[in-house]
C-alpha cells in the first residue's frame, strides 16, 4: 500500500497527516516528511496517524529517532490519532511513552 502524506503548517505548528502502512519499504518517506518539518520554525509538530492501521519496527525506529531530533531542536513532537494496532506496537516495544504516542 502505498504511502501518503500531507502537511498542514502554521504558526503554532506542524500536522503531518499520515496514510497508509508504515514499513521498511516506505519509512524513509516518512523520516524525510519528518525531517522537513523539524527545519521549520514551528515549535510543535505532529503526526496525525488517523488512517494508519499499521506499523512495523522500522516505522517505529523512525518515530524514536523523529522524538529524540526533535528535542535536540528543542520541539515538541508526538503522535496522535493512533489506531489501536499501532499503539499496540508502540506498547509492546516500550517506545509508547518516549515518542508521546495518543490513540485516536
């Protein structure tokens, strides 16, 4: 399935709006989508995962590294609207808390 995303910046912050399965043969989209929005001059990003009904480890190491770029930018980064099979993921590798993961 192939992987779509869109963003949606203001002042106050920057939505990445997340669609489709997250896995090795697209994270790097992501980590790319990711890495754009912590370059702009918004102190808060989000990724909206909404329509996101999977998630594999390499998708989530993308998400633990988006967390930790983000606080040596001094951002605030999270992840929300999580789909139930996608939090259990996240909960399962103990990374919930660490990349602020909220389900929808």
């Amino acid at each position: 399935m192939e992987l779509v995303i869109t963003t949606s910046a203001s002042p106050e912050r920057y939505v990445i709006g997340v669609d489709g399965e997250v896995d090795i043969s697209n994270a790097s989209k992501l980590r790319d989508a990711i890495d754009l929005a912590l370059e702009q001059p918004t102190e808060v990003v989000y990724l909206d995962f909404e329509h996101v009904a999977y998630i594999d480890s390499t998708g989530i190491g993308v998400l633990v590294g988006a967390a930790h770029h983000a606080e040596e930018h001094g951002k605030h980064f999270a992840v929300v609207n999580a789909q139930p099979g996608v939090m259990r993921v996240a909960q399962l590798l103990g990374v919930d808390a660490e990349i602020g993961i909220t389900a929808a």
